[in-house]
C-alpha cells in the first residue's frame, strides 16, 4: 500500500486571528512495507502531518494518494482508509475506554461490521501478537501498567488488520525497559507481518537503531528524506533547527578528530561495537606483523 502526498498545505484557523499554516508544501511517497521515521522539533508539523494519512484531517489544499486514488474525491471510502491506516496517538492509553481488555481491542474490528465471533477471533490474535497473556482480558484496561496500556491500544488498532501502522511517540513516558519493549514489538511486528511503519519519536538513538528511512520536518515542510545515514550526515543542519545526531555518532566523530581510524557515519552502538573491534583487531594484527620482523 503506497501513500503519496503532493504539495500538501494545511492551516489552523484559517481566516481567523489565529491562523497558522502547519504544513507547507509538503511532497513525498510512503512506499510498501517501509520503516520509516518522522523526527522534528516541537512544532515542526509531525502530528499534523501523520493525522492526514488516515484522513483525519483534511488538507486545506493539495492532494493525497493512497494506492493511486485521491482520497479528497467525493467518492473516496474513508471509512475504509481508517482501517487500512491504522493510528495510534501518543499516549495510546487514552484510547482505552472499555470494560475490559478484550472488549476494548473488540471494539475496531466490530466497527468494521465483524460478527462478534469474528471480532473475539481478531482481538485474541492482536493481544497475542502484542504479548498480552490471557489472564489479562478480563482486566480492566485501566489497570494495566504503562507498557501493558500501551500494548493493548497497539492491539485495539492492529485487530482491524491494516496495512500502514502509524505511531505517535509511542514510548513517551515509559522508563527505558518498558521503551525497549515497545520499540522491540513494533520492529518485530514490522518484520513479520510487513506491514508499513511510521514511527514519529523525539529520540534520535530509537530511529537510527529501528529505522530504515528518515524524515525529518521543520516549519512544516520536510527538511531532510534518506536513509539513517545520510540524514545524520547533516549533523550541522539538524543542530540548526534544535535536532541531533546519535550520541554515539558524535563519539565516533570525535574520536576520529582525535586521529583514530574509525568511520564517522556509524549511528548506532552495534556499529559502533564492531567497528572498535575491527579497529582493536587491525591493531593486534599490526602489532603481530611488527614482532615477526
């Protein structure tokens, strides 16, 4: 499933004192089965932008694409698109509102006209492929810690099977394990159903680790587009408008300011890892070679 954006705008209170154009001209392409990660700086248009994927908001002009239809015609199924694109807002915990577990993670697919069979059937499915035992889906869904909460809306919105998961800074108030977890089963997720990934965080080290493509906003429109890479290879740029590399990116650069041969387009700590043992090898190899002389 494809999502083309072309020359996308969108303003808040249009007309009005308090008028403000979030997105400007905005162009790009999400390709199928993509991991792809949306970085910027408060305000930069993300959550604006992500909240036009699934036809949430509609833009003030421009058009939008989704597997060549234009979901701005008249005729368009929207309706269907919110099934195919499924959104999980920050916070995700405030999605839940049923009973219990389960009914909650019901509730999308019987939006979707599923028989209540059909429904279970889906929601069981979803809870197992997020980790969420069986002992949990008579619990009040309130009564689950922050990472279970999370879990159960990722399933409520995977229940309805789409193609195109978008998520908004999904492990923002968790402690590091339960961030490693969340991230853990959205790349695990990606890898095994195929499924198209968005994923909008504030963390560089979580997009250079999960990632496969970047996007980074400013001021509404998309400053960068490329591969982890070559969108850190603008450390300078991204300084500008209060963004970052990799901590660990910044290591390695320094250390080869400091004369020692190591690559400065490592981004993440595995790289990093093998490149000091590459280097510690060549070292002890050096150091053999001259010993046998």
């Amino acid at each position: 499933m494809s999502i083309k954006l072309e020359h996308l705008n969108y303003i808040y209170s249009q007309g009005t004192a308090y008028e403000k154009q979030a997105l400007r001209d905005v162009c790009l392409e999400l390709r199928d089965g993509e991991f792809v990660g949306l970085i910027g700086h408060t305000g930069s248009g993300k959550s604006t932008l992500i909240q036009h994927l699934n036809g949430l908001v509609r833009a003030t002009s421009g058009a939008l694409y989704v597997d060549g239809k234009n979901i701005y015609d008249s005729s368009y199924n929207m309706k269907g698109l919110r099934a195919k694109v499924g959104l999980v807002f920050q916070y995700p915990e405030y999605q839940l509102f049923e009973v219990n577990v389960l009914k909650d993670v019901c509730f999308g697919p019987k939006n979707q006209g599923l028989t209540d069979e059909e429904a279970e059937e889906r929601a069981k499915k979803a809870l197992a492929q997020v980790g969420i035992d069986e002992n949990c889906y008579e619990q009040s869904p309130f009564d689950l810690s922050g990472g279970q909460k999370r879990r159960a809306a990722i399933a409520g919105v995977l229940a309805m099977e789409p193609e195109v998961l978008v998520l908004d800074e999904p492990t923002a108030g968790l402690d590091p394990r339960g961030r490693l977890e969340i991230l853990g089963l959205i790349s695990r997720l990606h890898r095994e159903r195929r499924i198209t990934v968005v994923l909008v965080s504030h963390s560089m080290e979580d997009v250079a680790e999960y990632v496969e493509r970047i996007i980074v906003m400013n001021k509404g429109s998309v400053m960068l587009d490329g591969t982890p890479k070559e969108v850190f290879a603008h450390d300078k740029e991204l300084e500008q408008v209060g963004l970052a590399v990799p901590q660990v990116t910044y290591l390695m650069r320094g250390l080869s300011e400091l004369g020692i041969p190591v690559r400065r387009d490592v981004t993440t700590v595995e790289e990093a890892r093998e490149e000091i043992r590459r280097l510690l090898k060549r070292r002890e190899t050096c150091g053999q070679a001259a010993e046998g002389q």
